[in-house]
C-alpha cells in the first residue's frame, strides 16, 4: 500500500504509484489541484491497483464519521508516524488563515510544508 497525502501539482501519485506493489493499494487523501501531465494509467490495469480516495468529505456523513474512526485507530496502533507529519508541516493561528490561504495559492512550486495546520 502507498498512501498519497500530500496533493498540489501530482507529484506525490506519480511517487506512491511507483512504490505501491503489484496487486497493491494506492490510497489517495491529497487534493490535486493541478492537471496530471505524463501520468501512465498502465500499472492500474497491468498491475490489478486498487485505488482507495481517503478524504472523507467526499463521502455520506456516517461514511465520514468510521473511516475518521479508523484513521484514529490507525494512529493508536502506530501504523505510521504521525510526528514526521506535524514536524515538516507548518503551524499558523486561526487569525492568520487569510493570510496563509493567500500566500499558498500563490505558488504550487513554492510549497514548503508537508501539510499546514491551522491552530485555533
């Protein structure tokens, strides 16, 4: 399995589609905002790749609310390192949010943070 959560311009699909194993499952949580130029759908055919999309505002509202559960689950049982994340991701207070929104459009190349969080 590779999971996709960073989103922007595709760059993270085209990594996890190349380390995700035969038969494996490519779940995608990022928000590609950008076309995907030279991007080969082979390996979902050739492959047998399964595709999951994790963003849960996507689904119905009970959809939402277990895969949310599962997600903490997997957290508790330390399936991965979630202080990798929040220590390359940057941390802005609420007031700013304009701001940042404002800065982070501006550029999909300049993007500097893992994820940025938004503390209220």
């Amino acid at each position: 399995m590779a999971v996709e959560a960073v989103g922007g311009t595709g760059v993270g699909i085209k990594q996890a589609l190349g380390m995700v194993a035969h038969n494996g499952v490519l779940a995608l949580y990022g928000d590609n905002y950008e076309p995907i130029e030279e991007f080969c759908f082979h390996r979902f055919h050739e492959d047998g790749l399964e595709v999951q999309n994790l963003n849960a505002m996507h689904y119905t509202e009970l959809q939402a609310v277990e895969y949310a559960r599962e997600a903490y689950r997997a957290v508790e049982r330390d399936v991965f390192d979630i202080d990798v994340i929040l220590e390359n991701s940057n941390s802005h207070p609420l007031e700013e949010l304009p701001e940042v929104f404002a800065r982070e459009t501006e550029s999909a190349e300049d993007q500097g943070s893992l994820k940025t969080l938004i503390i209220p």
